[in-house]
C-alpha cells in the first residue's frame, strides 16, 4: 500500500500492510523512554539516539527535515536564543520577542520550527539552518562544522534528494520494535483507532 500525503506537499511512500499498532498513547512514555532525541542534544547524542534505533546519520538528517512543519513552545528553545554560540543574532532577537528568558514565563508560547514556510513540507528547514536559523539546537547542531554539514548543504538545494531519503527513512522508522502477536490493532484507519 503506498501512503500519500497531500499535507507533506505530496510526498508518499510505500507501507507495509498489517502492521500492529498500539491502542493507546502515552506522553509521558513516550519521553522517558529514551528513544526520542532532546531539543538540547548535540550532534553526537542525536547520532546515538539515532543509531541505538537502527538508524544512520543520513535518516537523521533527513527525518529532521519533518522540522519543516510544526511549532516549538517557548521552554524547548529559550535557551538557544539567549546562550546559543551558533545563531543569527537578528533571529535570536525575533524570537526572543515572544519567549522571555525568565524561567515560568511564557513557557507555552509557540514559535513555528521553520518560520519561512511553516505550514508546507519542504526543504526550507535545511536553508534555515544554513543561516543559522534553527529554532531548536537540535536542528542547527545538523550544521555547525560537523559530520553532517554535507546533507544538510545537499538537501537545502534537491528537494528530490531530502524527499527520497526522508521517504526511505520513515520506512526504515516504520520497521522499529513493531508489535506482533496480539499487542495492538491493525487499524482499519491509520488516524484513529478501530
């Protein structure tokens, strides 16, 4: 079954049938599991986080693109725009603006991850970081004069290039630790559970 998404400009990707998922979520769970990469990590634990998963440097990079779409609240990048060494200082200005770098205050005020197009699935994100206009450490650590500065170059210029490698990650991500047996549900709408 191939899965299309007009909310990702179009992108689509192939999906295995069957898979089992889970029929409830947790928050808190799903944070302090470990499995998920901290606003605040470095190259070096994003590429561990990644690796402890089954996945390489180059899913990295490209499922961090997904940062194209979607928002940030205030508590998740206050530190980057007031103590961050690789930052457009006019950016930082913009955004402290609206995230006050008082601890408690304006917490949940949201910032969009990629500013210049927040609501289309693009390459965006990565000419962002290119400029040094990550929201989250975590995204502009991609590129800082590190290993992984070359994907983020070539994605910020072929979108066909990231659209590719992030299809072929979030298949590879599809396959992590699935349920099997009697765990979950093959849902009959991928949305919502039957």
């Amino acid at each position: 079954m191939k899965l299309s998404c007009p909310e990702l400009g179009g992108l689509s990707w192939d999906v295995k049938l069957g898979r089992r998922d889970s029929k409830t979520t947790s928050f808190a769970a799903a944070n302090s599991s470990g499995f998920l990469p901290v606003a605040t990590y470095n190259l070096s634990s994003l590429i561990q986080t990644f690796k402890a998963q089954g996945l390489s440097t180059k899913d990295l990079v490209a499922l961090s693109g997904a940062h194209t779409i979607g928002q940030a609240r205030c508590i998740t990048f206050r530190s980057r725009m007031y103590n961050d060494a690789i930052i457009d200082s006019s950016f930082a200005k913009t955004r402290q603006q609206n995230c006050p770098n008082t601890s408690g205050s304006g917490d949940n005020i949201l910032a969009p991850l990629d500013r210049r197009t927040p609501k289309h699935f693009d390459n965006k994100y990565y000419k962002n970081l290119l400029k040094k206009k990550g929201l989250l450490h975590s995204d502009q650590v991609l590129f800082s004069g590190g290993s992984t500065d070359s994907l983020v170059k070539l994605y910020s210029k072929k979108r066909k290039a990231f659209s590719s490698d992030f299809a072929a990650a979030m298949i590879k991500m599809g396959d992590i630790s699935p349920l099997t047996g009697s765990s979950g549900e093959i849902r009959k709408n991928c949305r919502k559970p039957n």
